[in-house]
C-alpha cells in the first residue's frame, strides 16, 4: 500500500466531512428563513384586518376612542418592525394585547355582536391567529434545529469557522393563554 494514500484518505474524509457539516446547516438557515415568510404572510393578513375591524367597532363604540388609538398605533408599530425576530416579537404582543382589549370593549354593545360584518371579522381573525400560531411553531421548530446544530459537537465547528449564527425563536402568545382562570365552587 502507498503511504500517500493514508493523509490523502484522511484529507479527503475530512473535507467530505466538512462540505456535508456544512451543507446540512445552509439547509436547515433556509428552512428557518423558508418558514419565517410563512409568519410574516400571515401578519400581513392579520394587519389587513385590523382596520376593517376597528371602523366596525368606532361605527358602534366611537366613545372608546382610547381602545381604538391604541390598536392603531400597534399596528403601525408592528407593520413597521424589521429589526430582530426579539423586537418584532415584542411589537406583536402588543398588537395581540391592543386587540384583544378591543374584543373585549366590543363585548359590551350587543348590537356590534350581532353584526355580521363584525362576526365575520372576528371569525376571519381568529382563523389568521390560528394560522399565525402553526407558523409559529413550524419556524420555532427549524430555529430549534438550526440552533441545536450550532451548539453540538463536532458541527460547532463547522458553524464557527462559516459564521453561523443562533436564530431567536418568534414567541407571541395571546394575553388570553397567560390569564390565570378564576374558579370558585358555590356550596349548595
């Protein structure tokens, strides 16, 4: 056997190693990338409905000007985030706060309730949010592979030497879901 054929084995190995470390990373940064245009589809056609839905409300509850700024202006706020997947996150609980305090005003005007144009946004936001939350969980899905990938041995390296760089997971939960549920039971 040829002593060449040794260290030229183990270069060759080393960069077929390397070259799939490396390729298996760019894939899964895509799938992050791939999935986060899904979340940002999907926030897109929520800030399409939140006009629509507060001129239904003012046309009903115009004396809650207050509520109605303030879903406003977090929409204009969480339209016009583009810095990190952190401060967008930070915007869009707001928006989902200023929302659900609308929902909320609107539950006091029978009328608005019965309305169909208002049932049927609600419906139609309730459906985005659905939407929303499975995008959500796809994206935070890759971001936990990409950043698993990034922290394991021996693709650290890998992820080292090109650059790689951890991906913060897209955390917005309804105020809803935190709320801690009151339950009393009545004796009899």
């Amino acid at each position: 056997m040829n002593p060449i054929l040794i260290p030229v084995g183990i270069l060759v190995f080393f960069l077929l190693w390397v070259i799939l470390n490396y390729n298996a990373l760019v894939r899964i940064r895509q799938q992050v990338r791939e999935s986060w245009s899904g979340i940002d589809t999907e926030l897109k056609r929520r800030y399409d409905l939140i006009p629509n839905l507060v001129e239904t409300v003012k046309g009903y509850a115009a004396h809650e000007r207050e509520v109605l700024q303030d879903v406003t202006e977090a929409r204009a706020r969480a339209q016009a985030s583009t810095g990190s997947i952190a401060s967008q996150s930070v915007d869009e609980k707001a928006l989902v706060a200023s929302v659900d305090r609308l929902l909320a005003v609107a539950e006091g005007y029978p009328e608005l309730k019965a309305n169909e144009n208002y049932l049927a946004l609600q419906q139609e936001l309730a459906n985005t949010e659905n939407r929303i939350q499975a995008a959500r969980r796809f994206f935070n899905a890759n971001v936990r592979d990409l950043n698993t990938r990034i922290e394991v041995f021996p693709s650290n390296l890998i992820a080292q030497t090109f650059g790689f760089e951890r991906e913060g997971f897209f955390e917005v939960e309804s105020s809803k879901v935190r709320r801690v549920v009151d339950i009393s039971f009545e004796e009899s």
